[in-house]
C-alpha cells in the first residue's frame, strides 16, 4: 500500500497512458499482483493503491475523507488471514461497588494486636499487606476492561463539529460538487481549530490544577510520551531474570536495604540542653 503516484491507470479496463504508467501495470499484471483501490483518491485520480497477492486478502475497501490537511483521501480495508485472533478479556477492580459494610465487618473481627504481637516491622507489614489484599478480593467486584479510552481532551462541541465534518464528507463523496467541497473544506478548519481549543484548555486546566491533582497531569505527559517508561525485567542477585511484579519489588527492596547507611548507635553525639523551665511553660 502507498502513493506510487501513477495517475494515468485506469484500475477497471488496466489501460494506461505514458511510458512509466505503462510499464508499472505490467509489473504488476507480471507479478499476479491484484490492485483493489478502484476510486479516486486525490482529485480524479487513483494515486494510492493497494496490491496483493491474492484478491480475496484484501477486502471491504473504502475512500474515506483526508486525514487533517492533506489533500489525499484515507483509505481503509480488511486483511484476511488465517488463524484465530486471542481476544483476552482483562478485568479491573469496580471501587465504585464496593461492599464497604462487609468490609468494616470483615476487619473488626481481626484482633490487630494479639495479629502483630511481637512481630517485626517486615513481618507486620507482609500481614497487614496480606489482610488488605484479601479484603479487596473478596468485597470489590471486577469488571471488564474498555477497550479504548475516550480522548479527555475532546470536548462536546468538538465532538459535534468532528461529526459534522465527516458528514459533509459523505455529501461531497455522494455529489461531487465544488460547492460541496467548500462546505467541506470549511467544516475541516472549524473542527481543527475547536479540537487545538479544546487540547490547549484541557492541557491549561491540569496545569492549574496541579497541586490538588497531579495524578491527572503525569497521566497525560505519560500518554504523550513515544517510549513508555517501565520496570523490568530484572536481574537478581543469582544471574536469574525476574519478570513478575512481586519478585520485581522484593529484589528491588533487597537492593536499596543494601545500600542503606547503618549507623553506630553507640557512639551517637550527646545533644546540649536549649530549654529551661516546663514545658507547658513554652507551649
């Protein structure tokens, strides 16, 4: 698929006009390839094709509006292949249902102390950590993970022109008139300016209200970013290659506890008194 920029093809009869077209259909007749772009795709002409060995590969081709400011058409089509897709079905936690009467009954029958007595701050930690995930399991409810997230930034009135414009692309495509294009054309700026308002005021607005919800601000320069930053895989300690989460953290933690500075309390310096009196007194 691309721009071979071979206008002077007629797809439907395979004649051509011109040396260079000539001798790219016969390329392609040479080659059994099969051309099923059959429409216009910048002005009159067929400039974008797509090729393929067998015809029924391709199938459900369509000429759709430009893409922003560029003056060739969108092409869109199906490729079969063999083979099942894997469709996995991923599940999140549903923290809008949560059954927190459950919950509050669940913990209070924990007895906290007589649970961490004599415990060491690791081994609360492993229990608390424990009870909390096994709360979590057992009263928040899962539900099935969107498959595309919504653009935040988009807001209704840029939705609306967005709509409009691919509209008025379906009228020109139906008619063919200039007045059409115009009318066209004039949505396609509209809807471009109101999607850089709407980006620059959602961007505007996360900026301001950083302090209360940086959340919202690092989600979005992480979405922004080509390269996505994550942990892993690691390499512990024995040569062996770490890929799960848990054991990512645990070898994490077995790191920095190694670096940490262990100070001699023996010797610790003996501080000088700087207040006198009661101290309700200062207070």
């Amino acid at each position: 698929m691309g721009d071979f920029n071979h206008g002077h093809i007629q797809w439907t009869s395979l004649q051509s006009t011109g040396r260079e077209n000539q001798e790219f259909l016969n390329l392609v007749q040479d080659t059994f390839l099969s051309q099923r772009v059959l429409e216009a795709t910048r002005g009159e002409n067929v400039l974008d094709i797509v090729l393929s060995s067998q015809k029924e590969f391709v199938d459900n081709v369509k000429i759709c509006e430009p893409l922003g400011c560029s003056d060739h058409n969108q092409i869109h089509f199906i490729i079969k292949v063999k083979g099942e897709r894997n469709r996995k079905i991923r599940y999140r936690k549903n923290f809008h249902k949560v059954r927190y009467k459950d919950m509050r009954e669940y913990l209070a029958k924990i007895d906290w102390n007589k649970t961490l007595k004599n415990k060491t701050a690791t081994e609360c930690w492993n229990i608390l950590k424990s009870e909390i995930d096994r709360v979590v399991d057992k009263f928040v409810p899962l539900k099935k993970q969107g498959k595309r997230s919504k653009k935040k930034h988009l807001s209704k009135e840029a939705i609306r022109k967005i709509k409009y414009k691919q509209m008025m692309w379906k009228r020109y495509r139906h008619t063919g008139s200039e007045e059409d294009y115009s009318i066209y054309k004039e949505a396609l700026n509209q809807a471009t300016a109101e999607i850089r308002n709407a980006k620059r005021s959602y961007e505007q607005k996360i900026a301001f209200n950083i302090k209360h919800d940086s959340k919202s601000f690092y989600a979005y320069v992480r979405s922004k970013q080509k390269v996505q930053d994550k942990v892993g895989p690691l390499e512990s300690i024995d040569g062996n290659i770490i890929t799960e989460g848990f054991l990512m953290a645990e070898n994490l933690n077995e790191y920095f506890s190694s670096v940490f500075t262990r100070e001699d309390i023996s010797i610790l310096p003996v501080l000088e008194t700087k207040f006198e009196g009661r101290e309700f007194d200062y207070l």
